[in-house]
C-alpha cells in the first residue's frame, strides 16, 4: 500500500485499486471462522467497489452522475473501515499492523471523497 508518491503524479485509481488488492491480501491470510467470512466477505465487496465507483465517476456523463459516484464512492470507503473494525477486533495479532494500515487508508479515501464532493458542488 505504500508508494512513492514523488515518482509519479498521484493516481487514485491506482490508490483504490491497491487499497482492494490489499483487503484481498488480508482476508486471505484471516483465521477461518464464521465472523471472519462474512465479515471478509463484506469487506472484498466494499472495499473493490471504492475503486470501481471512482472509474464509474471518472466516466460519467454530467456532473450530477459525477457526484453521485463520488458519493458512492465514500459510502463504501466508510463501509470498509467498519468491516475493517470488526476484523480487527477478532483478528489475530499478527495482523494488527496491517488492520490499522487499511483503516487509516479507508479513512483517508472516505475524506479525498468527501472533499471532490464539496468541491464539486
């Protein structure tokens, strides 16, 4: 999840499209429990569809659709840390690090979104 943002101009397709790569990285490596399915179940979708919203977005056809999307987009960032917190409070220890590094990417997607909104308008 992390990258060099200096390297080269910032992309947030690319930043969603890592964020869902990397909640699909943690699911795999979650205990198998019942919680711990559903739950990861919940986050693969949300998770991905922060990114395929933004695409979605990116292609509107007027602004109106734009910002829908947009808020689509930060509905299911928010969607995501929830699930994130639930993982987290069941998960094993080793994956703590992780679990904070992707709320914390959650939280800042859910404000990048929220102020394209607030520009937008």
């Amino acid at each position: 999840m992390t990258e060099n943002r200096n390297s080269k101009p910032y992309d947030l397709e690319e930043r969603t499209f890592a964020f869902a790569a990397a909640a699909r990285s943690l699911v795999k490596r979650l205990p198998k429990t019942l919680a711990n399915t559903e739950d990861g179940k919940q986050l693969i979708r949300s998770s991905g569809s922060v990114g395929a919203n933004y695409i979605e977005a990116n292609e509107s056809l007027s602004k109106k659709d734009f910002v829908m999307r947009v808020k689509i987009c930060r509905k299911e960032a928010k969607e995501s840390w929830y699930w994130l917190g639930l993982i987290n409070i069941t998960g094993p220890p080793e994956l703590e690090d992780d679990l904070r590094c992707l709320m914390k990417e959650a939280t800042e997607l859910t404000s990048i979104f929220g102020a394209i909104v607030q520009k937008s308008k």
